[in-house]
C-alpha cells in the first residue's frame, strides 16, 4: 500500500498507545489530548484495512495483528531516534529528549541539585523525570534509561555508577530518644515505635544490620507504614519513632541536632545509585550529559559494571523510599 508522511505520525501515535496501553498516558507524553489519540487511532485503522487496539472502559490492549505491528517496528522506531540523537555531534548545543524513571530518594539526591543546572546550560535537551519506587520494565514503558541502587539493577542492563556506596542509618528525634531510650543492639527495636517501609515490590521491608558478619533482619513493629522518605522523616523529627533511611536524605537533620543516629556500629554501607539503560539502543547525548552531571556532583568515577554489595551488606533488599 502506499506510504505518505501522515502514516509516520499516526504510527508514532500508535506505538506510543500500545507501549503504554492506555491512551490517557500516552496523550500525556504526546502532548495531545486523548481524543485526538482516539482520532488518530481510527483514520490509521481505516487506511490500514485492521483493527489494531481493542478499547475497553479500562484497558487498551494490542490485537494480535496490533502486536504484531508493534513488534516490526519497535526497533526501526529506535534506529529512528538513535539517529536523530547522533545528530547532537553536529550541533553547536545538543538537543534531544530523555526519559527516566527513578526512585523517590534517587530524584531527591541525584536529580534535583543537577537537573534544573543542566537545563540551562542546554537549552535544546528536555528531560521527563517519572518518580516511581515500583519496579518497572523501563524499555517495555519507553523510557530510555533507570536509576536504581546497584543490587536492584535489572539482568541484561548495562549499568553505570552514578554515586559512591551509601549508609544507612537509623535517626530519632531527640526528644523520642530521651523518653523511650536509645536501643543498643537491634533486637531492642522490638520494644520501640518505628516507621514502617513499604517497597516498591508491595511487600515491608525488614531493617538490615550487619556486625562483625553476623546478620540481622527486622520485621520491626510502628503504627505508620509509609513508601516514601519525606513524611516518614516528619513523622521522626515529629517525635513518632525511628525510621531506617540513607544517611544522606536526612544529613541537614543530624548536623543540626534535630535527628540522632543510633545502632551505629551495626548500620552498613551498601552499593550507591547506577545508571541502567538496554544496549541495544546507543545512548542518548541528553542520558549521557545528566549522568556526567550527577557524577561530578558527587565526585563519583564512572564505573561500567553493577557493583557487588560491600562487605556485610545485603544491600539488593534495601528500601527504594
């Protein structure tokens, strides 16, 4: 059949539904409205001859010749975009849109202080920046990269280091500490109020120590169970209990007496923040420009390899918060 411009647009429109399998988010990353996706959907669908979506109240999901479709051009849309990156080395200032999918704590440390800095400085990049703690197959929902800690890093990624390894810490108010006591060992958080973690996978986290290679994991006990950091710290400084978090989302708090560590000689380091993003693609200039970012801010070496968990560190299960 024949083959004008339009069908290029439409068919973006097209893969854009079925990656995403609804129309209200790929109107969303578009910029159009839902109805004009709709639109769009049907005038394809009529050229074509073949129903591609089937469209319920809830779901929008490829038909078998839809998936089909999909699956032949997933990758020509790649070579597509690939190529129109590779014309950043031709311009006086790349350009070029990225999309990423990180961690509430990952959004916090990493790309908050770089972010709105490289924006300026590269006008002609624009970057998405989903904040998710849910894992997340970041090829299948179109986003050209992820940031996760280094033993969550999906198989079959290549994976750069973004930060140096991090600690975690268990912090309380000290007013909390004053009138419940400071636990010595772990098991004595079974006695105290703490704020409970869900993880991404749905399930709570119990708290990990480690000393001198032996092992503890807490199913600790709290009243409140939180997935993200920011409420779960008010909640602290509030005087509710001990929260279990990296050291570095609440070190304005400790230098300034509002929070205290405890349980310090059993609380480990564990792999830092990576980069992660499929090989099949090459990576995009405005991908490689934040990561340089993120690197220089806190003066981390590049790394090509996902790192093994420190010593004594059973760092895969720690919480994404």
């Amino acid at each position: 059949m024949a083959f004008n411009k339009s069908d290029l647009s439409d068919l973006n429109v097209f893969m854009t539904i079925a990656r995403n399998r609804s129309f209200r988010r790929s109107a969303a990353e578009l910029g159009l409205t839902a109805s004009a996706l709709s639109h769009t959907m049907k005038g394809l669908e009529t050229r074509l001859g073949v129903r591609l979506l089937n469209r319920t109240s809830r779901s929008v999901v490829p038909t078998a010749a839809g998936m089909a479709l999909f699956e032949e051009l997933d990758q020509s849309f790649k070579q597509i975009g690939d190529a129109l990156d590779g014309l950043n080395r031709f311009r006086e200032s790349p350009a070029g849109r990225v999309r990423l999918s990180v961690p509430r704590d990952a959004a916090r440390l990493l790309i908050d202080p770089v972010l709105p800095r490289l924006l300026l400085e590269y006008p002609g990049l624009e970057v998405e920046v989903d904040v998710n703690d849910a894992v997340i197959d970041v090829v299948a929902s179109g986003f050209d990269a992820g940031i996760r800690y280094g033993g969550t890093v999906p198989e079959e990624m290549i994976a750069q280091r973004l930060t140096p390894d991090l600690r975690w810490v268990v912090v309380g108010s000290p007013g909390y500490l004053q009138a419940r006591g400071r636990p010595r060992i772990p098991e004595d958080l079974m006695q105290h109020s703490c704020i409970r973690i869900r993880l991404g996978t749905g399930h709570i986290y119990h708290w990990e120590f480690d000393k001198d290679g032996e092992d503890r994991a807490l199913d600790v006990p709290g009243a409140m169970v939180t997935n993200e950091t920011e409420g779960s710290v008010e909640a602290v400084l509030a005087g509710l209990g001990l929260f279990y978090c990296l050291e570095a989302r609440v070190a304005d708090n400790l230098a300034q007496g509002r929070l205290e560590t405890v349980l310090d000689d059993w609380c480990s380091p564990g792999p830092g923040f990576f980069l992660y993003y499929s090989g099949r693609r090459q990576v995009p200039t405005g991908l490689r420009l934040l990561a340089e970012a993120i690197r220089r801010h806190w003066g981390t070496r590049e790394t090509g390899m996902v790192a093994e968990p420190a010593p004594g560190s059973r760092q895969p299960s720690k919480p994404e918060v």
